[in-house]
C-alpha cells in the first residue's frame, strides 16, 4: 500500500514537496524498509528537521547506534539543530549498558538546549535511566 501512494505521489507531481517526502521516508522507516527511507532522504534536496527526525527515528528503532549517532552529527554538520523530538528519537537506541555515555551525551545536549522543561522528554529520560 505505501509503494502505492509513493507512485501516486510522484504521478500527481508531490515527489518534489518536501511534506511528501518526509511523509515518505517516515512510512517507509516505520514500515522496516529503511533502504527506500534511505533513498527518498538522499534525494530529499530541501531537509527539514523533520526530514532528519525521520531518518534518525527509523534508525533508532532499527536499534542501529551507530547510524543514529551519524545521522545525528550529520544533521548538525548541515547547520541543523536537534530538537526534542530528535533526542525523542534517539533515546531508544540507548538502552543498555554500553550505550549509558551515549545516553549521557545525550542528557547533556538536552539540558544545554534547554529541553529540560520538555515533561514528555523528562520522562523518557527516567524511564530509560531506570
């Protein structure tokens, strides 16, 4: 179904929107297709934070550390900035021991940005510190 509405997309001319496209590589992502996520973000010449959150999200819940983290450093190197819901994103891929300075790294970008006030953000912190 959601190869279906990618060619509907590009039939009626959207594939150049780039709502679409993160509609796209979101699908994709959460769908387990990351390659196809992977080829519509590269072709995606307008990224977004959005656009990365989806990326990185689909790499996170495909429990992958280290192309979250690159995806994460790539995204600052396009003068973008994480928000919260990037490090929403990222949190999962964390959990366990060998990710606790990862984990940490994290936290602390999150408290010099500010987000500390963010309660959804807070909360994930504890339940994944836990």
């Amino acid at each position: 179904m959601g190869k279906a509405v990618h060619g509907l997309a590009v039939k009626l001319g959207l594939r150049g929107n780039v709502m679409v496209r993160n509609a796209l590589i979101d699908m994709y992502s959460k769908c387990e297709f990351l390659d196809e996520a992977q080829i519509v973000f590269d072709m995606n010449q307008s990224k977004n934070v959005v656009s990365w959150n989806s990326i990185i999200g689909g790499y996170s819940r495909e429990g992958d550390v280290d192309g979250t983290f690159n995806l994460v450093r790539e995204m600052q190197s396009d003068k973008l900035k994480a928000n919260e819901v990037t490090v929403l994103n990222v949190l999962p891929v964390c959990v366990g021991v060998s990710e606790l300075m990862s984990l940490k790294e994290l936290q602390g970008y999150s408290i010099w940005h500010g987000f500390v006030n963010d309660e959804l953000l807070a909360n994930a912190f504890i339940a994944v510190f836990s």
